[in-house]
C-alpha cells in the first residue's frame, strides 16, 4: 500500500479521465445523482470536491443494471449478449457503497453480465469525515473510512488544499503510474486514523438497530408484529431499488418490435421486488408470501439475519439509510428496528397498538440534505 | 460463470397424457453440450417470446439429446407450450438443483407417495430403481383428483408389473388421499418403509409425513421435492427463497428434518 499527498483531487481525476470513461456525483435540482461525465475531466473543475451528498441511488445500476438483454433468440439459437463497456471509473464513492459492491461482487460472483462490467471498473473510494444524516455505518462495520480491501484507490481530505491518496492494490496501481505525487509520511496516514475516528464518535449512537438485529436473530418478532409494520408498506420497491444490496430480478421476454434488438426475440431481466405480493405466486396461484407481514420479514432477515452473515462475511444491510429516507410509508430500516427493536426489549407491544402511536421520533430521519464527506 | 443462456432444443412430438398434460418429447441440438440430469434435477424450458419456467425431467437425454418432460397446462410459458408444433424451436438450461438421494435410498424398503403432477418428478427415479435394482423394494401410493387426472397412465401399467401401486381418487370410494388408505397400505408391506419419498400438492406432503412422524418414523429418512417459483435456477433471482437458501440450488428436495427450519408455514 503506498500512501501520497495530493494537491487536488480534481488532477487526479482529469488524469483518470484519460483513460477511464469517468462517472462521480452531481447535484442536479436539489438532488445528487451519479453522473457519466460527457466531457472527459472538462466538467470537473472545482479544484475541491463538489460532491457533499449521498445520492438516494447508489451506483449499483452501473453493475447489477435496471434493465438489461440476456440474449437474443434468431429463429434457430439463443445467442447471448454480454455488455462489453469500456473500463471505467467510479470517483469518490463512500464506504458504505464500496461494501455493497464488494457484497454484490460476491453475490454475482458467477454472474456474467455483472462481472463483464465490473471487472472494467476502477472504484476510487472516499473517506467520510463527518456522518451523513440517515446513515449508520459504524454500527454495521461499513465505514465511515474506507478500508483497503473494497477499492483499487482511497482518497482523504487532509485539510482544505490537501488531499492524500491510497493506493491499495495493482489496478489502482497502474491507473497513477505516470501520475506525479509526493509521498506521504507515516504520521499523516496515523491522522487519517485519527479523522475517521473522530467521525465515528459523531454519530448518534444506535441502539435500536443492534437490539433490532438481536430481536431478528432471536425470532423474537412474531408474525402479528411483522404484519403491523407491512400495513405501512406500499409494496412500491423504492427501499428494494435505492437498497444498495438488493439483488432481486424477474425476466421477461420482448418481441422485435419492443426492444432495439432487430435480430429477434430478446429475454431481458429487470429489477424485482421481494415485496411484490407476486414475487412468489407460482403459476397455480398458490403463494407462499402472500402476507405482507411476511414479505417485510424476509426483506429484514436478508438484511440482517446472521445466517446471510455467514454466507457473506457480513450483514446485507450497509447502513447507508437510504430505505429510510425513500420509504413513503415508514418502514425503512430506523423505524422498523425501532419498532422490533424496542419490542425485543419489553418496552413497547405492535401487537396491542397502532404502530403509529408506538413509534418513537429517532432524531436522525426526516428532510435533513444527506451531507457526507 | 452461470449462463442464463439456453441451449437450442427441438419439440419432438407430444402425447395427450391426463386431461391437462401433456408428455413431450424434446431434442437438444447440441446433446453434448449439457451434463446429464440425476433422476429428480429440473430444467429450465423457455418458449421464446414467453419466458421460461422449471420442468423435472421425466427422463434424462439419451446419446441423441432425447428426453421427455410432463407439463400440465397452467400459466402463460405452458399454454404457449401446449401451442407449439412438432419441429418448432424451444430452449432448455440445466440441469438444476438436487436429485432425489440415491445413495441413501438404494436397497431399503422405500415408499413413495406422489400427487397429482408430482409423479412427474419421480418418473426417472422409478424407472432408475427398477432397472438398476436387483430386486426393486418399492411401494408406491398415488393419488389425483378424477381419474380423468392421473398422469403418467402407461408408465403406472408398466411399474405395476413388478412393484405394488395403490391409487387414491378425490372423488373415489375410499375418501380422497393417500393418507386414508395407507392402513392399508402399509399392512400390504412384507417389511415396514424404512424411507418415504413425498412429491405433490404441499398439504398431502404435509400430512404424509406428519402420519409417520406421529408413529415415531425418523425425519432424517422422509424427502420432500417442494415447488417455488423460479426465474432463473442459479440462486440469483431470489424469487425461490426459504430462508437462507434458494430450492432452485440447495433443493428443490430437501430431507423433512432440513426443510422445517427452512419453513415460516407449514408447507
Ligand atoms: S453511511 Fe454515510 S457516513 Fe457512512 S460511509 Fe455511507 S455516506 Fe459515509
Ligand atoms: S437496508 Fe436500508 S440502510 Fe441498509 S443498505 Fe439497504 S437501503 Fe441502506
Ligand atoms: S430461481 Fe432464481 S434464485 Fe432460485
């Protein structure tokens, strides 16, 4: 691991943008979006980072796509159509996001649509210096410094014009080669330390989710209160798509007309939603989660059951509360372990009263702007 | 990697099978390129233009990429199927998923109680005993909703030449399931079952094995093949889960005492 100083990341970036198709976070109209960059570096200028918010989408479209061609069908054969893009970067990405990519690139490990992306992606990380306003990384081990083992490169604000710059394997290597920096000493690397920790004591402290987790883990929550919390569900999939670890996908054939495909018929696969009340009705109409209560379940368990824990090496959930602010119904991840949490205690019962009049103001939800960095 | 890709298969002919099946004969174009099935292993059949669903093989291919699969007609893929021609063009992946536990089944006394279209699944795996077995231990009980529903007619005619089939009819004499007649049954039985394989609707399973686990018969020796749906039968799609796990990979058939932890309701 080689440590450096950077006068501005913006150099870095233009260097990058030489040979990587550049993607980084623009604000438009209110919100932060991940962005292609069209002019190559030009469109980047502001000699400091301009990115101060957590995108409600993370950039989990750019592997695990929305909607994608699986192959096409010519009369005769299926022939199957990989995406081939040019390699590309991701700039400045949080913790909490580099996990949920090192866990999907787990989950997709044989996928080769996913790994025909990914493996021409160069992922440069960003340390988060001051808690965003949903987010709980701490508390599930997903940040807010980036560790070195989730991105080819690491970048951290040491002061206002001075910037370090980690590179913690070959790939993130080769992409500075020629890029001239000056080498950083043991002692700031230690202050880095030092940042990420002070951040760390920052955030609130979260009780609720680690009571939340044990109450999952203890099968403490029964049925009836899984079933009080879904009446609050919509079944629109918002936490299922801004999830950044959500994998789910249905399929769906297309005829020539429909799709760009002249060659025939095309089988696509799209974005799913396990809180589908269809997602398990098979074709006899028998449906084995057709309780919501039991489909919000599931979606909790997958996050935070320590059975996926095991298969992964951590927990499904990242902590970026993103379910939370996108939920229109409430039951993103601070109120539901709130709810189920507070339960496993003793201290509160869904099963006797509304949700609504139990529910406790967490302090951390609400219109606040999703400030990190 | 995992292809979602199918191999190019040709709709050989079909037979009118019960009064919603059908047993189809299919070819794969490239027989060599697919591993062959264990008896009780599905496959994913697409219908180009109207997607794909899973089908156990009834038999496995042959040299020449023939194999059969029983469909009941029920959904968009199998009335698409129903509708095909012999010579058209279909799509076949696999195979998927876990066999039944040949291992562990060979030479014991072994009862099987099917279903419905659930026989369909344990069409390979009869056969398989019959022929491989020295002398076949195999008790079958069958139950369906008419007559007019049974499936498989030709292949029933054939095992009962050498094992004893016991049919159960919803509308019959003697009550409907496999459960009212297995006094019976098992008093048919020079030796007692010493495993039990269950393939059909999840309440007759349900009910199968809780008459034996009531009398004191082990868990770890009942299998039970269950149905999910499934859109892609490599673990990704997540629409097969129970649990932690995915019935496209780590079942579809799951041995009774596996499968309960696995089960929010009772199946
Ligand atoms: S949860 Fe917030 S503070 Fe933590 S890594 Fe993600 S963006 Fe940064
Ligand atoms: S469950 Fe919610 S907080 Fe956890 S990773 Fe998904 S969107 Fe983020
Ligand atoms: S069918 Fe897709 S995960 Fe099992």
């Amino acid at each position: 691991m080689n440590v450096y100083h950077l006068d501005s990341p913006q150099r870095l970036y233009q260097h990058l943008a030489q040979d990587y198709q550049m993607y980084h976070v623009v604000e438009s109209n209110g919100d932060s979006v991940w962005q292609k960059s069209t002019h190559n570096g030009v469109d980047y200028e502001k000699s400091d980072l301009k990115i101060n918010r957590l995108p409600l989408m993370s950039p989990k479209s750019l592997f695990f796509s929305e909607q994608e061609n699986l192959f096409y069908f010519d009369g005769e054969c299926f022939r199957e159509t990989l995406p081939q893009p040019e390699p590309f970067a991701l700039f400045a990405v949080p913790s909490c996001d580099l996990h949920a990519i090192a866990y999907q690139d787990q989950f997709f490990s044989k996928d080769p649509y996913y790994q025909a992306r990914r493996q021409q992606a160069l992922l440069v990380g960003l340390d988060c210096l001051t808690p965003c306003s949903n987010g709980f990384c701490p508390t599930v081990n997903a940040g807010p410094g980036v560790s070195p083992d989730i991105t080819d490169l690491t970048l951290h604000r040491e002061a206002t014009n001075l910037w370090m710059l980690i590179i913690n394997n070959e790939r993130g290597d080769n992409a500075i080669k020629t890029l001239a920096l000056t080498t950083a000493d043991k002692y700031s690397y230690r202050r880095r330390d030092q940042r990420i920790e002070s951040c760390k004591k920052q955030f609130k402290h979260d009780e609720a989710i680690t009571a939340g987790v044990a109450a999952i883990n203890k099968n403490a929550v029964s049925d009836a209160e899984w079933q009080a919390l879904a009446k609050r569900c919509l079944s629109c999939s918002g936490c299922t798509n801004v999830c950044p670890t959500c994998s789910c996908f249905a399929t769906r054939d297309l005829d020539t007309e429909e799709t760009d495909n002249p060659s025939g018929i095309v089988r696509q696969r799209i974005w799913d939603s396990c809180l589908y009340e269809s997602f398990q009705r098979e074709a006899s109409q028998h449906n084995p989660s057709a309780e919501a209560g039991e489909r919000v379940r599931r979606f909790w368990y997958h996050k935070f059951s320590n059975q996926f824990a095991a298969q992964f090496g951590r927990y499904g959930c990242i902590g970026c509360g993103r379910c939370e602010q996108t939920c229109p119904g409430t039951i993103g991840v601070h109120s539901v372990m709130h709810a189920i949490g507070d339960n496993s205690l003793g201290t509160n019962n869904v099963e006797k009263n509304s949700l609504g009049n139990n529910k406790k103001p967490t302090g951390i939800q609400g219109k606040q702007s999703l400030t990190y960095g | 990697m995992d292809s979602m890709t199918p191999l190019a298969a040709e709709l050989l002919h079909y037979r009118e099978d019960s009064a919603d099946t059908r047993y189809f004969k299919i070819r794969l174009i490239a027989p060599n390129k697919m591993s062959a099935p264990q008896p009780g292993q599905f496959c994913m059949l697409s219908v180009p233009g109207h997607g794909e669903a899973a089908f156990t093989f009834a038999t496995a291919p042959d040299k020449q990429g023939v194999f059969h699969i029983l469909v009941r007609a029920i959904g968009e893929l199998t009335y698409a199927l129903f509708a095909l021609k012999p010579g058209q063009r279909i799509g076949i992946r696999g195979p998927f998923g876990k066999a039944w536990p040949l291992a562990e089944i060979v030479d014991q006394q072994l009862l099987i109680i099917a279903g419905g279209c659930g026989l369909a699944p344990l069409n390979g795996l009869i056969d398989h005993l019959l022929k491989t077995h020295r002398k076949p231990q195999l008790t079958l009980v069958y139950g369906a909703r008419t007559s007019a529903h049974q499936v498989l007619n030709s292949q029933r005619q054939r095992w009962n030449k050498q094992i004893p089939i016991f049919d159960v009819l919803e509308d019959g004499p003697d009550g409907g399931t496999p459960l009212s007649i297995m006094p019976n049954v098992i008093k048919s039985m020079v030796d007692k079952p010493e495993k039990i394989l269950l393939c059909g609707p999840e309440a007759m399973m349900q009910i199968s094995a809780l008459y034996f686990l009531a009398q004191g018969f082990p868990a770890t020796s009942i299998w039970a093949a269950i149905e999910c749906r499934m859109h892609c039968a490599i673990g990704l799609c997540g629409h097969c889960y129970l649990e932690q796990q995915y019935a496209c990979t780590d079942g579809p058939i799951y041995r009774w005492d596996q499968l309960q932890p696995l089960l929010r309701r009772s199946i």
